[in-house]
C-alpha cells in the first residue's frame, strides 16, 4: 500500500509520519518543501506464530509506504501546488489520511478541525475540477472536427457526470461507478477520488474526550465519504520510545488501548476495504494484502502472475484452525484442509497453499 499524507501546515502532519514510521525529525524538513518517503511494515502476530510452527527461516509482514507532502494551504489548488513534484508523490497513493490540529499553541489563535478538513477537501476538489474540465474541453473540441467514437461519447458521458459532481463542491468518492468508468477516470488520477482517513492530531490533555469528537465528527461529514479517528501525536512518540510494562502501564494510564500506529494501519486497511490472508513453510511465513471481496485465483495473482494463469486448485485452512491443530499434519487428520476453487472468496486470515501447473 502507498498512502499519502496531506493537510494544513502546522498541524502535526510531519510528526505523525515519523510516528507511523518510526523515522526521526528532520528539523530543516519544513524548509525543504519536497516529499518525505518510508516504508514500514504492518505489525501481524499470525505471521509470527505461523513461522513459529513452520519453522520459517523468514518472515514477510505487509508493507506500506507513506508519502509526507508540504502543507496544503486555502487556495494551493490555484498556486500550482497540485503540479509538478509534489503531485507525482501522491498521484499514485491509494489513500489519503490527512492530518488536521487540534492542539493549541503560540501559532495559533483558533482550532476548528472540521472547518481545516473541509477546506483541504475543497482544494482537492478544485484540482480536480480542473483536470476534468480541460479534458472535457479537449474532447467536445474533437467533436467539431469529427464525430465522436463510442469510446469517445462513453468518455465524455463519464467525464461530465465528474464534472458536474465536482462543480458541485463534492468528492469524486461519492460518484457511483461501474469497473469499466471506474478504469477510466483512474488514468486521471484524480485526488478527491481518493478514500480519506482524517486525523484529528490532539492535545494529551483532549484524549480522554476524543471518542465523542470523533464520534461528531464522522457524522458530519458523512456525507463526504470522510472517517475520522483522533490521536495525540506527541503523547503516542512518548509512547512509542518506552517497553514493555513500562510502556502499557503509561497506556493505560491515557486510556489508550492500542498504539497510534497500529490503530491507523488498521484503519487504513478498512478503508480501502482490504484485509491479509497468509501463507507458511519453512522457506517463508507471510501475510498478503488482498481486497475483501477478491477470489483464490485473484490470491494466486498476488503472490504471483504464474500461479494465476496455471491455478488448479486452493488449499485453505483458517488460521485459527491451523494455530490449534499445529500446523498442517493435524489440520488433515481432522478434514479442516479445504480444497476450493478459482472462485472462492478469500477471508481474513485463511491460511492457502496454491496448486498450479507449470
């Protein structure tokens, strides 16, 4: 996965990527004005297990890279901040979380998070606004020289229900299309259309109340397509440094039942609407990301296009049934080995070993 942080200057945005990946400040970062990149992996104690009853010389978690780009200001969509370099860091993300503050400070006079998450919205609707109407331009201009193809009438039909929508102040996350429009706006790599998580950064001393503002906050923008979770991003660094009891202790404490880190990948992965199913031996025990509603030879593409093309057959067991049998021997003595075909939907935490030919 490759995610993209945007949101307002000042608002924590760049702490919070090193919180998520565990990188240090840069302290001359803010003057550099270009993107910052890490990757980090999802923590996953099945994968951990699974080595352990294989015997697994290796293990491979889900990666994800995150992408920290300059704050984005009322009116950027209008200065050419969507151009150039820092449009190509995040017009391949597959989501956005954007960071919004509530924290005060000596730079500040007011906090309004959901006045600062509306505006950075509109700045991406009004980027898009833009790439889709020079589109539409181009091809009604086409249409005065020749008569439009089908391809090209198709393409205009699309193009115009995302304009309008657009003119509209609303995200392109909101226009209901179908696989084949869906392909076609994605060459366009539209902003707006991206899924959104909003991370309201607060103050330690607001965590004990963040559960309500969130709450609040996800039901009004609903209408946008936009979720919301709150942390502390300097508290959960504090965190983040500690171990063991120590660290829990300090947790518990704040009222914090599971790191920021966790929380946000986790919440990234419901967003996109995916989840992880595993494979283990004693080369390498894995964890593959995998939309929720993808078949057993989508799995077989994941971990590799020639397992595709020759899929025979899955062999699945849960992962909760393969942990308390021991592992394969006594997931076959007791028939919990599953034989399913091409079209199987692969669930969380199935544990598959594909049968190809080839």
């Amino acid at each position: 996965m490759n995610i993209g942080l945007i949101g307002p200057p000042r608002s924590g945005k760049t702490t919070v990527f090193h919180l998520l990946t565990g990188t240090e400040n840069d302290p001359n970062a803010a003057f550099k004005h270009e993107a910052l990149h890490a990757v980090t992996h999802v923590p996953d104690v099945r994968v951990d297990k699974l080595a352990e009853l294989s015997n697994s010389k290796k293990k491979d978690y889900v990666t994800v890279e995150y992408v920290d780009t300059p704050g984005i200001e009322e009116g950027s969509s209008k200065q050419n901040w969507f151009e150039g370099q820092v449009m190509s860091e995040i017009k391949n993300s597959d989501a956005l979380l954007l960071i919004v503050r509530d924290f005060a400070g000596d730079d500040v006079s007011e906090l309004h998070p959901e006045k600062d998450i509306r505006s950075v919205q509109d700045e991406l609707v009004f980027a898009d606004f833009v790439v889709i109407e020079k589109r539409l331009d181009k091809l009604h201009r086409q249409r005065k020289v020749k008569p439009a193809t089908n391809e090209e009438q198709h393409e205009i039909a699309v193009m115009e229900r995302a304009h309008a929508i657009l003119e509209e102040g609303k995200p392109l996350r909101l226009l209901e299309l179908d696989a084949i429009d869906k392909k076609l706006m994605r060459g366009f790599q539209c902003l707006s259309e991206k899924p959104i998580l909003a991370i309201v950064n607060v103050a330690d001393d607001k965590l004990a109340d963040s559960a309500a503002q969130v709450q609040a906050l996800n039901a009004s923008l609903a209408d946008q397509g936009i979720n919301t979770i709150a942390l502390s991003a300097q508290i959960e660094g504090e965190i983040a440094l500690l171990e063991g009891e120590e660290r829990e202790e300090f947790m518990k404490d704040l009222g914090i039942t599971e790191a920021a880190r966790d929380r946000v990948l986790r919440a990234s992965f419901e967003l996109l609407g995916m989840h992880s199913f595993l494979t283990t031996g004693d080369k390498e025990s894995r964890a593959w990301p995998i939309m929720r509603d993808a078949t057993a030879v989508e799995a077989a593409g994941v971990i590799h296009t020639d397992l595709a093309h020759g899929f025979i057959r899955a062999e699945v067991v849960h992962y909760d049934d393969f942990v308390r049998e021991g592992g394969y021997p006594g997931c076959r003595d007791k028939g919990l080995l599953r034989l399913e075909g091409k079209d199987y939907i692969v669930k969380d935490g199935d544990v598959i070993v594909i049968r190809h030919s080839g």
